[in-house]
C-alpha cells in the first residue's frame, strides 16, 4: 500500500497570492561549481516563483561580485539556490551571516557537515543510522590503488565533497576500477570506496520539522546517475513509494533522524537504498535540495498537496522571519 503522507496540516503550508510589496529577495545561484548548470535551472524557477507571489527579486550570479551588489540591491533576504561548491559546504551562509542577510536553508555547520560525505557518515553511525560500510581512499599516488577489502567489490567510488552523484562510479569488475579512481581524481585527494547495495533507491524531503512522502527513484542508467537525474525519460519517480505503512514510516524516520543530527533547518532531502532484504541504508543528506522541473523535492511536496509557488514562499518565510521581516 501507498506511504504515510505529510502529517502535519497543509494548509499552514500552502501560500496563497498575499501581497509582499516593498519586501526584496536576492537569488544567489549559478557560481563555478561542477552544478552550476542545474543551479542556474533551480535560480531561474525560484525567481518566476517569488515574481508571481509579489515579491521584488533580483537574480545575483555567485561571482567575485555578489557582495557588491548583495550591498547595493539591500534585499531582505537571500534565497541561496546554488547547488554543490562553496554554496552548499557552508561558505556562502558565512559570508550571508558576516553581511547581516538572512537566507533560506541550513547555517554553517550543518551545510558544512552535511556536504562531507565521511563525517556525515560518522555523525550517523554515532546516531544509530544505519549507513553502506565504506573506507577513506587516499589517491596521493599517480598509480591506482588496489581495491580495498572490505568493502570489495562491487562497490561505489565518491568523491568526498560533490553533489548530483558528479564523479560517482560504480565497479562491478576489476577491469573498472582504474577508470573509477580516475574519474575520481580531480575532486580531491581523498575518495569514498562504499559497497554498493543492490535495491530500491528512495528520497525523504524534510520540509521544517517534518518528513513528506516518501518518493522512490527508478534509475534508467545503472544507479542514479547525473544523467538519469538531469535528462527528461531518465529515470521514473513514483510518490507515494509504493511500500507497506511501516517500511514508509521508517523510511521517513531515518531522514528526519539524520536532518536532526545534522542540524539542518528549514529544508533538506535524505537519499537511501533498501537492500533485497528490505534492510534501509542512508547515502547522504542535501542541504540544499534542486528545485528544477526535474527535482525530486518539488515533486514530493506536490505530493503533499504544496505547489511549487507555494514551497519557495514557505522556504523565503523562513529567511524573512529570521531577518525580522513581517510577513505578509
């Protein structure tokens, strides 16, 4: 049967065309980052959102300089829609705290924390969260290093601090892994070497304090890949998952479990995998989850009875009240 949904009233949660006159947003998006692409995507569909619910918004691109004209724009809150680099480990939300601007989605800590897969994978372990056994790869050397046992194969090789699986292989074979380590490479002197599990990808978007339905990912490709996340036809996505009450209910468990630990606020999206035995496995946590047409977030709030209008005006509310803004 379906998953549990939403189970906080909806209503607190769907805008309605109220008028925001006088109140400025800045969008921060685009930046250098490997996600630039899809940052630009996500900047563009927030800035049509915050124009129709009447807000006065302004499109800043994350270069040498935003701060100049953050300062001359003078918004009242920042909506933060860069997506991996120094937008998600927490840089940009310092330099927002130094300038005074409140914004959208987790402080410093919790970003900075959350965009390193390894400590992430320690805070959770340390919580009880049940995590892929995995190693920390040091790729000093120019020669490939020998496949690390455990985990064995077949296993995933990640880079440490990258998003929307950017650099992320997955070896079944020996013969792969030298072309892994490579792809690998230019992110980093050190890599993730995590058994892969085999199974049912899942995705819990976190919005405030609680968990909406649980939405399950059907990759094309052989895992989720870049291309089956970004490319139309690529991958199938069904929310409600179709799981049993109580695996829906623990699915949604786990990601408000690790959001919490984490520290996140206002927002997040907790991917998992559920192995052939229906045992559930965390992956990794976003802190600042895609709102393309193509996102996950946007579809599972949909789910929840939220437009696309009405989640971008719940996650700026959240900015504004922080800053002191009334709002509307």
């Amino acid at each position: 049967m379906p998953c549990g949904g939403f189970t906080a009233s909806t209503s607190s949660l769907k805008s309605t065309r109220s008028s925001h006159t006088g109140l400025k947003v800045a969008v921060v998006m685009g930046g250098a980052s490997a996600e630039r692409e899809i940052s630009l995507q996500t900047g563009s569909g927030v800035l049509a959102a915050l124009t129709r619910l009447g807000y006065a918004s302004e499109a800043v691109d994350f270069d040498a300089s935003f701060v100049e004209r953050l300062r001359e724009f003078a918004p009242d809150a920042v909506f933060n829609a860069l997506h991996g680099g120094a937008g998600e480990d927490g840089t940009l939300a310092a330099v927002l705290d130094w300038l005074g601007f409140p914004y959208q989605g987790s402080g410093v800590r919790a970003s900075a924390i959350a965009m390193d897969k390894w400590v992430t994978k320690a805070l959770a372990r340390a919580n009880d969260i049940p995590v892929p056994r995995a190693v920390l790869l040091e790729l000093a050397s120019d020669e490939p290093p020998e496949v690390p046992d455990p985990p064995g194969l077949p296993c995933a090789v990640k880079p440490i601090a990258e998003g929307s699986t950017v650099g992320v292989n997955v070896v079944h074979l020996p013969e792969q892994w030298p072309d892994a380590i490579r792809a690998v490479r230019p992110f980093g002197a050190l890599a993730i070497v995590e058994e892969y599990i085999h199974g049912r990808e899942f995705t819990v978007a976190i919005l405030g304090d609680e968990a909406l339905p649980v939405l399950e990912i059907t990759p094309h490709d052989d895992f989720y890949t870049y291309h089956a996340k970004y490319t139309a036809g690529a991958s199938t996505h069904t929310v409600p998952a179709q799981l049993p009450d109580h695996l829906a209910k623990h699915t949604q468990e786990l990601g408000l479990r690790l959001h919490r630990a984490l520290g996140c606020r206002d927002y997040s999206r907790v991917d998992l995998i559920m192995s052939v035995t229906h045992s559930l496995y965390v992956l990794e946590c976003n802190t600042l989850p895609g709102l393309t047409p193509l996102s996950l977030f946007p579809e599972a709030a949909a789910a929840a009875g939220i437009s696309y209008d009405a989640l971008v005006g719940r996650l700026i509310e959240f900015a504004l009240a922080r800053g002191g803004a009334r709002v509307a």
